[in-house]
C-alpha cells in the first residue's frame, strides 16, 4: 500500500466535514454530549479499526475524542485512513428507525 498523493487527500477531505490534513496525518475533533456517548463511539470505531487492521492514534477526556490517522508503514496517508475515517464519520451520524 502507498500513501495518497496530495491532491487524493485534499479531494477525499471534501467529503469528510470537519477532518483536516495535519502533515502527514488527517485529524478531527469529536464533541459528544457526555462521557458514555464519547466511549460508545470510540468503541464503535475500534471494531471497525481492528477488522481493517488499522488503529487510530486517539485519546479522550470526558466527552471529547481527538483523533490523528496515518499510516505508519508508509509514514503518510493511505486508503485505510480516507476509509476509517468514514466509518467514524458514519457512526456519529443519527440513525433513523
């Protein structure tokens, strides 16, 4: 796997709101409304990281959740962070019954 040349990144990014390139990382800051919604998504997200054999560099404190994704293997950003980054974006979105 290689990392996405620039202009992939910055194409992918307008379709992920709030995400941001930070040098060879794409990063988000997630808001919940308290601590349990924070760790439910940061749960969520950790079962589709671990099926895609890929792990987010992350850390919470009480209802906010920062998260940075790379790929260290090629020390830039690849398909599997454009892909988890859109399984988070879908998890925080509502869900209709």
């Amino acid at each position: 796997m290689s990392s996405l040349y620039d202009h992939q990144v910055d194409l992918q990014l307008e379709d992920l709101a709030g995400w941001q390139r930070d040098g060879n990382s794409i990063v988000k800051t997630y808001v919940f409304n308290d601590f349990i919604e924070a760790m439910s998504f940061m749960n969520q997200a950790a079962f589709y990281a671990e099926a895609l054999e890929h792990h987010p560099e992350w850390r919470n404190i009480y209802n906010v959740v920062e998260v940075r994704l790379m790929t260290h293997d090629t020390g830039g950003i690849t398909s599997h962070d454009i892909r988890l980054a859109r399984r988070m974006e879908y998890i925080i979105q509502p869900k209709s019954l």
